[in-house]
C-alpha cells in the first residue's frame, strides 16, 4: 500500500499545485497582487542556501511551490487509501495544507503567524490552499478508488456510524 500512497499522492499534490498555481495567476491578474517569493525564501533558509533577488529566486520558488505541494499531498493519499475520502477529507487535508505552509514560513523567521496578516491578504491564501486541497483530493481519491474502499470503509460497512459495540475488522482485511 505504501508505493501506492506514495505514487498516487505526488501525482495527486502535483494536480492539486498545478490547479492552484493557475488558480494564483488568474487571481494576480484580476487584483494585480505580485507574486510571492516566501515559498524560495523558505527553501534557502531550510537549505542552508544564500538568500537571492526575486529574479535570481525564481527556480528555487518553483522548486519549493510544486515540491511541497507534490510531497504533502501523498498525506492526503495516506487519508484516501485508508478510507478517508471525500469533501469532508479535502476539508480537513486543507488544515494540514495550510498548517504546513504555517510551520515552515515561521520556523525559519521568513513568514508570520496569520492572525498578523492584513485580512485580504488571508482570503487570498485560504482560497488557494482550499483549491490546492480539494483539486488533490479529488484525484487521491479517484487513484484510490481504483483499489477498492479503504479499511475505514470496509469497517463502516459492518454497521453505520461509529458503535463500541462493532469490533475491528478481522487483520486480514485491514
């Protein structure tokens, strides 16, 4: 199951970045917001790189946008390969998304807790991480659909909702 995971979510956070990021272009050009270079910001502190101009930033700006995206959407193919798929998921997997983006940013002093953020400036990245979620969502849960209902759903099949009284499933099926 893990090669699958893994597989199925770089696939699934690369479509989810790639909607995102066009999501983000389109945006910029309605409210002329510029592009953000937090994102390469990010990886040269993480790396141990020197610190670059915007224009010379580009390459490790894509670098960390599509390779974060790819990398954390193989959580949310963890969270569809064991049964938990479905708007609901993508809502919850926006969290994680979102928290990540936050962890990273203020871990090494580039970014700052979104409470601080001037309110427009918050929608904007809520609304793109949400599409980043829900976009990776949707393909994790199509590629593991392919495999049949995780052990979470085998498990919910025994008897709707959450009941002490239905036991695990047996270890061969889970």
């Amino acid at each position: 199951m893990m090669r699958r995971v893994l597989w199925q979510g770089l696939v699934s956070g690369a479509v989810g970045t790639v909607v995102m990021t066009a999501g983000e272009k389109l945006e910029q050009r309605l409210t002329g917001r510029p592009d953000s270079y937090v994102p390469a910001r990010v990886l040269a502190r993480l790396t141990g790189l020197p610190e670059q101009p915007r224009e010379q930033s580009r390459a490790l700006n894509l670098a960390m946008h599509y390779g974060q995206g790819a990398l954390v959407g193989v959580l949310r193919s963890l969270m569809a390969q064991v049964g938990l798929r479905g708007p609901l998921a993508s809502a919850k997997f926006a969290v994680v998304r979102l928290t990540n983006d936050q962890i990273l940013e203020n871990a090494t002093g580039v970014g700052a807790p979104p409470q601080t953020w001037p309110r427009q400036e918050l929608v904007v990245d809520l609304l793109h991480k949400s599409v980043y979620a829900f976009v990776t969502g949707l393909a994790a849960d199509a590629l593991a659909a392919k495999d049949g209902p995780g052990p979470g759903q085998r498990h919910a099949a025994l008897r709707e909702g959450r009941h002490s009284d239905v036991g695990p499933l047996p270890r061969h099926q889970s």
